[in-house]
C-alpha cells in the first residue's frame, strides 16, 4: 500500500490517497471541498487509475468533493475509451484515473446514503453538491484496491452509518470522525449518538495496538496511545464527561 494524505478545507479534513503500486489502482476516502485538484495532481504523478470515492460518513466535510471526483474520473473514463477505440488497448491516457468507461463509483454506508443524496450541511462555508452512492460499505465489508484489502467496521455514533477501514496487511485503521488522537467524533450533531458511540469506541479497544490510526482530522495516533481512553470507555459503557 502507498498511502498519501493532505488536510483539506475550512475544517482540514484529512484527505487519504490509498494506492497500489503495483497495479496502479487507488481509492480516495472523504473527499473534501477543495480537493479535487491535489487528487488529480497525485494521481496524474504516479500514473494511478481511480476505482472508488470512498466516505466514512456522511458529513459535508468528508463528501464535498466526491460530486465532483466521480465527474472527473468518468471524464477520464471517456476519454480512454475514445482513446482506446482509436488506438486499441494500449492507448488508455497518462494518468486516466479511471476504470472501463464509468468512472469511479461512490462508497458509503447505507445509513448515510441519505445525507449524500440530500445534503443539510450544518455551517458550511459554501453549497454542496449531492452525489449519488452506489456501493455500500457493510460491516464485514473488504474494499479493495489492487492488492489491498481494507476491512469495513460500521462503527456508528458520530452519524448512524459512520465507519472504520482497516488494512490488517498494513496495520492501518482509518477511523474517520469515530477516533481522533485524544477523543473522539461530536455526538450533538445530526445522527450523533453518545451511547453508540461508546459501542463503537470500547469496540476499538479490542484491535492491535501497533495499528496506525489515520482519522478524519487532526494528527494521526496508534491504538496504543488511545488504549486508556479507549479501555475506560469499554470498562464504564459511557463516554467521559
């Protein structure tokens, strides 16, 4: 896995570029306004092809982009079909950032699908776009790209369909607004639940603490040094404070 990661927009949401450089193939998980532009830079630099736009939840921050990125990729799409169609199959473009001729398709869990398809921003600085999800992130779910494999965990209490990525390969867990370094994901917005939440976060304590924790904002941190937090969560069945 080659893991690339920017923080993007008025809440610097960390945008993560998951690739593999083998095959050439990489997903983007919460895409944020404005990030459309460094993920094609990143992509056209190392000649990569978008499969999947992944959200781990359905707030603006975390899917503003997404519109559009699956606008680009189809874009690329066609034009490597144009391209392939002129000059068979090797002439798929530079950087195409695609697959076949439809674009990378949309991920979320089906829980959020709503606030993709209509979305409430609370407090954004600018509109945005609804997009429109069509695979769904199921707890046991696998994305996959190339040959890596990140493992669904529906981990609700930030919103209904909030979810984990795990790669047990690479002992990286992308956690989202579920666990930050330190805390964790609101629970007094729209689809917040604090006692879901303590679910999720007391289910965190159970994986490896040499994992690598990327979450939705702010520095990354291991499942180590979240270990009391999270151990005291899954001992009082409640959220401190």
């Amino acid at each position: 896995m080659e893991l690339v990661i920017r923080a993007i927009g008025p809440l610097q949401t960390n945008v993560c570029l998951v690739g593999d450089p083998r095959t050439r193939e990489a997903i983007v998980i919460d895409g944020a306004i404005p990030g459309l532009p460094w993920v094609v830079a990143e992509l056209r630099r190392r000649d990569w092809r978008l499969l999947l736009i992944v959200s781990t939840h359905g707030h603006w921050d975390h899917t503003g982009e997404n519109a559009a990125l699956q606008a680009w990729s189809r874009e690329q799409a066609a034009d490597a079909a144009v391209a392939e169609a002129a000059g068979g199959s090797d002439a798929r473009p530079h950087g195409a950032g695609a697959v076949g001729t439809a674009g990378a398709e949309i991920a979320a869990h089906r829980a959020d699908w709503h606030r993709l398809i209509d979305p409430q921003p609370l407090f954004a600085p600018f509109p945005i776009p609804p997009c429109v999800p069509a695979v769904e992130l199921a707890e046991g779910g696998v994305v996959r790209v190339g040959d890596v494999r990140l493992e669904v965990l529906h981990t609700p209490g930030h919103t209904e369909g909030s979810v984990c990525l795990l790669s047990a390969d690479a002992g990286i867990l992308f956690s989202g607004d579920t666990l930050f370094a330190g805390g964790w994901g609101r629970v007094d917005l729209p689809g917040g639940d604090a006692a879901a939440m303590a679910d999720s976060l007391a289910r965190l304590a159970g994986l490896n603490d040499a994992l690598r924790v990327v979450p939705g904002h702010g520095r990354e941190t291991t499942i180590e040094r979240e270990r009391p937090l999270l151990e005291l969560i899954a001992r009082e069945h409640r959220l401190p404070g």
